[in-house]
C-alpha cells in the first residue's frame, strides 16, 4: 500500500527531528552528500530547523476548506460546473454556464481555484462554480 504524502512528510518530519534531538552527530552520518553541503553538524541542524518549520506551513495550507457556490467542499482532482458566463480576460474564448471543468487544482486560498481550459490555466472564483 503506498503512502500519501501527508503520511511521507510526517515522516521525513520525525526523521529530521530525531536528528537534531542528537547531541553527538556528526555530518558523516548524513552520507556523502551532505559532507559536500554542511561543514558541520550544526550547520545541518539549522537546515533541517528551517525545513521542518517550512512543512509545518504547508500543513497549515492543506487544513484551508474550499466551497463552491452552494457549499460542497471541492478536493484537489474534482470536477465543476461553470454556473455563469464568464468572460476570459486575455482569451479568445470564454466559459459558458454549464462548461465542465475536470481536475481542479486547490492553490490554498478559499475562494480561488486553478484548472486547466483548452491549454490555457486559469485562476477561477469558486462562486462561479459547482461541484460536477
């Protein structure tokens, strides 16, 4: 059964931390490429600081909820409905009401999604749309 990526940075996560709760590590332990990154353990230690704090952030953006129009929560993959004609600014088609748009992408902002339309990717309102 294969892990989601939640369930690998979860991991990665307790790695690092187990790392840096080691008083007496030395770079080596990294392997070879970190010798050529880190000049010392400490060093290491900062970089994985930094980044256990950056994925805590990303975390923090997965817990975003994303609603359309009538309140179902839209998921990363779905399909929507274009429930009102919408001019494409920049475009030389726009969306017509009942235009389906399939694998939407959630960028972590509520009102916003990003999708694909005939090449092009758009950034849309959630207001303008439904869940298929």
């Amino acid at each position: 059964m294969k892990a989601s990526s939640i369930e690998k940075q979860n991991q990665v996560i307790a790695q690092a931390k187990d790392f840096i709760e080691k008083s007496n590590t030395i770079v080596e332990d990294l392997g070879m490429e970190a010798n050529r990154w880190f000049g010392d353990a400490e060093e290491a230690k900062q970089w994985l600081e930094s980044i256990i704090s950056l994925l805590g952030k990303s975390e923090a953006l997965e817990s975003v909820v994303t609603k359309d129009s009538n309140g179902a929560v839209l998921n990363e993959g779905d399909a929507v409905t274009v429930i009102k004609d919408l001019k494409v600014k920049g475009g030389s088609s726009d969306l017509k009401r009942g235009d389906l748009i399939k694998k939407i992408h959630l960028i972590g902002d509520p009102d916003n999604i990003e999708c694909n339309v005939n090449g092009s990717t758009l950034v849309l309102k959630t207001m303008f749309l439904k869940k298929a």
